[in-house]
C-alpha cells in the first residue's frame, strides 16, 4: 500500500525523524514509524547533539519495542535490525552547536519526502528567550512536515500503531494553492486504510472569495465547506476545536514580509497553538 505526496503523486520514499529523546519525540516516531510501514518509506532518525559527547544507537527510542507492542514480531538478538518486510531503519547521530542547521544539510543531501517533528508550542517572548527548532527546519527544508503537538496523542496509538482519522480540517484559501492540501489529505486517508472520515474545507473569509477545489471521488469519505470571517488563525483553532479535528492539513508558501518574519506564517501561527497534529504541505 503505498502513501503518495502532492508532487506529481510520486510514492513516499524517505521519512526524516528529528529526536530529542524527550517523549513528545517519542510520540513523533509512533507517526514517522507508522507512515513509514504504511509507505514503504526509509525511516531515519537523526539526533543532533551540540556536545561532543558520543551518543550511542542505544540512547535512541526503541523502535523494535514498538513494533512488538503493535503485534510485529521482531528477530531475537541485542544487535538485530528492526525486522519487517521492506522497512529500514537509519539511526544518525549529529554533533552541530546550530541543530536547524543540521538537520536542514542532511535533509537536503538526503532526498527527503516527510519529515515528522514534535513541537514545543512557544509563542510571544517565550519564542525569543528560547530558539526555535521545529518551525526553521520545516520551512527552510522546503519538506512537507508533519508537527506532533507536546500533549498531543496524535493520531497513530504508540500502544498498537492503530490510526485514527476520522475528523481533519482543511483551510483553503486562493493563496496558497489549496489543491495540494486536498490531495495529500486523500493520499494519507487511502495509505493509512481509513475507509471512512469527514473532511471539513475551511475558508476563513468572504464567502465570494472561495478557492476552486476538486475533492476526490470515492473512498468513503464525506468532504464539507465551512465559511467564517475573522482573523483567520483564530478561525481555524475555534473550528479544530469545535469539531474535535485529529488533524489540520495546511498548504504553505512561508513568510511573506516583514509581518511574517516577526509573528510567524499563519500555518506556523496555527502550529504554536493547535491541540491536534498540523501536516504543512
């Protein structure tokens, strides 16, 4: 089963993991595992450290232990790979004073489709007493990313690997382009197995101003508008809350001005404040 992405509808082929061993990354790597199963995708896990001091594979999550929660067998032996059919798994240890910077070099000499990353949410001056991390590394990699909010449950169970989509808002704007957020929600729907989900497309906005969209035929699964007027960052929170969204898909083009560059995109604005997972396309 393979899972495709919104460029040309080429298969998945390799999933970046940037983990700091906290366990908000813990629950990144049950979706960059399960997405890579689902894929066929290589998983690599990369760690950056900004000390010199060696870190071993052993410090890394267990991903042999979660595929043995989730009913996969795995081959005996301390030294033996994570065993199933077609996966890889890459462990990458870095040692960089600048972690952003790092990651984005390996993931521009490593062609990469996915990278799954676990946020910490800071907003106001908490964002210029603490670096950033997970936001510069999505947008200067130029990679579809999926953020795993701190609390967040996410939807693939680190317990069993079960997915739950069954409710994943959509905003949908003329600029950016909405379609490639449409279609990678399809793919993910199609790769993951969910026969049946709702799919809300919101356009915070005047209601003239609606973006074409085409939603896929089949699948089982029910696609819906919502309009609202407002601030659009708020807009989207207030419906992912009141429909109790297990994901928000977003199409991205990064900052654009000054404005941008001091208070965030509006998909990194929803980022530091949604409760739910946030794939930016």
């Amino acid at each position: 089963m393979d899972t495709t992405d919104a460029r040309g509808g080429r298969p998945v082929l390799r999933i970046v993991h940037p983990t700091d061993f906290s366990p908000a990354s813990d629950v990144a790597l049950g979706h960059a595992l399960k997405l890579a199963l689902v894929s066929g995708a290589e998983l690599d896990l990369l760690h950056v450290s900004r000390q010199k001091n060696r870190i071993g594979w052993e410090a890394f999550p267990g991903v042999r232990a979660m595929l043995e929660c989730w009913g996969i067998p795995q081959p005996a032996g301390a030294g033996a790979p994570p065993g199933h059919a077609g996966l890889r798994v890459g462990k990458i240890v870095g040692v960089d004073a600048n972690p952003v910077r790092s990651v984005v070099d390996y993931v521009g000499a490593h062609p990469t489709d996915l990278v799954v990353l676990a946020t910490h949410q800071r907003d106001g001056i908490e964002r210029w007493l603490h670096a950033a991390t997970a936001e510069p590394i999505a947008r200067r990699s130029h990679e579809m990313t999926l953020f795993i909010p701190p609390g967040a449950g996410g939807f693939v169970s680190a317990e069993t690997g079960e997915v739950t989509l069954r409710r994943i808002l959509v905003p949908v704007d003329r600029a950016p382009a909405p379609q490639p957020a449409v279609d990678t929600t399809a793919a993910l729907l199609g790769g993951v197995g969910c026969a049946e989900a709702s799919i809300v497309l919101l356009h915070v906005g005047a209601e003239a101003n609606l973006p074409a969209v085409k939603t896929p035929l089949g699948g089982g699964w029910r696609w819906e508008w919502a309009v609202r007027e407002g601030e659009p960052v708020d807009g989207i929170l207030d419906v992912a809350a009141g429909m109790a969204a297990e994901l928000i898909v977003m199409t991205t083009q990064g900052h654009r001005g000054l404005a941008d560059a001091l208070r965030g995109s509006t998909t990194e604005r929803v980022i530091r404040r949604a409760r739910c997972p946030v794939l930016a396309v």
